[in-house]
C-alpha cells in the first residue's frame, strides 16, 4: 500500500511538471512596419553627383523615453539619370547599418535592378522614370479634412551646394484617421536648384517620431561608372516586357 501510494504521488507530481512546463498555444501573428525613406531622386540627365544618404529615426516611448536608429546608405546618379542607391537595416546610433538590398535605375534602357546581398541574385524590371514633380499648392484638400500651410526657412549652403528652405505643416481635422484630437505633421525641405534635389529633409509625425535625413560626403563629380553594373557573382532574372522567352 505505502508502495503503491509512493508510485502515485510520483506520477501526480510529474503530471503537475509536464503542465506546468506546457507552452500556451497562440495562432501567428504579424508585426507592424514602418518604411522610412531616405532622399528621393529624379531621373534627371546632366546632374551627376553622389554623397551617403543618412537617416536617424526617433521615436517616443510611453514611458516618455525615446529610442533612436539610423542609416547610411551611398547614393549616386551619373549625366544619363541612371540612379544608385542601397538599402540598409536600421541599428542603433554608434552600429554600422549592413546593407540589404542594392537597386540601379536605368532611365535609359527603361530597367531598374534589385539586387539581394544575402542571396546574390537580381531581378531586372521594366521601369518608367519619373522626371518632374509637382509641389502641391498651400490650403485646404481632401474635401477640406486637411490644410496644407508652407512657410520659407531662408537659404543655406549644405557642403558647398546653395540650398532653399520650406517647411511644410499638415493639419488633419479630428475623425479623418481616426484621431481624437486636430493632427499635426510638419515637414522641412532643403533644396537644391542646382541639383534639383533635397539634400535634407526633416519630417516630424506624431505617429512615427522625428525622422532626419540629409546627404554627406556630396560630390557634384560624375560617379563611379561601376556603380551601375551588375555586382559581379550575382546571377540575374530578367523579368521585363521585353524579355521574352527570357523569363
């Protein structure tokens, strides 16, 4: 009997460890993202330069604190409008940001290539380039949910490239998205004529924290021609219209 009541008591007690130890069950689940992008380019002939797109991105806590991460990627574009830029993950200040996707615009064969770092593969798509872009006028949109004021910050040379300075201010009325309350983002601009480029830009959402970007390291020279080639060891997928049987 005593025997048989050990044996029990053993058992309840490894039925209590096996539940205890038991992960609960969940279904899968997704994360939200945010894209935060760096300084956009024209496809524009005849405007060469290159210089490191960086972005510092802060965002506030409910606890009050705030947490910051950045990037530095290269960009360039050559006298035909072709277009370089690099992808990179986000780290923390003071960590270099690794490098995880490489694109290449080509406004003259009307292709653009993306190209993976960590699978070294690139696919070739068709591409239509954008040449202009049209400020929106000051005042009321979107069925009057939202007003759009602008305002000028004056003049500055950013690294020997005379710059214009705008901020722009989004006021989205109460219930357009959601909000309790008016919404506000603002935006800075500092543009190059000469570039016909931002080489900073501020944006500030309550929504996504602060993001700063400008370019370093600018150079009006034409860029290194490699840059628009194909990394050498990456196989490629042409997926173009025109490709064909190729696909």
């Amino acid at each position: 009997m005593i025997r048989y009541a050990l044996c029990l008591l053993a058992g309840l007690a490894f039925m209590a460890g096996s539940i205890a130890a038991q992960e609960p069950e969940r279904g899968p689940d997704a994360s939200a993202s945010t894209r935060v992008p760096g300084i956009s380019l024209l496809a524009l002939p005849g405007k060469p330069f290159s210089g490191i797109d960086n972005i510092e991105w802060t965002r506030t806590l409910e606890d009050g604190s705030t947490i910051t991460t950045h990037t530095t990627a290269q960009l360039a574009r050559d006298s035909q409008g072709r277009m370089y830029r690099e992808n990179h993950h986000f780290v923390p200040l003071g960590k270099k940001s690794p490098t995880y996707q490489i694109h290449i615009y080509d406004p003259v064969n009307l292709s653009q290539t993306y190209c993976s770092t960590s699978t070294f593969q690139c696919v070739i798509t068709d591409y239509r380039p954008v040449t202009f872009f049209e400020t929106m006028p000051a005042g009321s949109f979107d069925n009057g949910n939202r007003v759009l004021a602008r305002e000028s910050l004056g003049s500055q040379v950013i690294e020997g490239v005379y710059t214009n300075g705008t901020r722009e201010t989004v006021t989205v009325n109460p219930g357009v998205l959601g909000n309790e309350m008016p919404l506000i983002t603002t935006r800075e601009f500092w543009y190059s004529d000469e570039l016909e480029t931002n080489l900073a830009v501020t944006r500030i959402d309550p929504r996504e924290g602060k993001q700063v970007i400008w370019i370093s390291n600018i150079s009006v020279s034409e860029p290194d021609p490699s840059l628009f080639k194909i990394p050498a060891g990456y196989s490629v997928r042409d997926l173009r219209a025109s490709a064909g049987h190729r696909r």
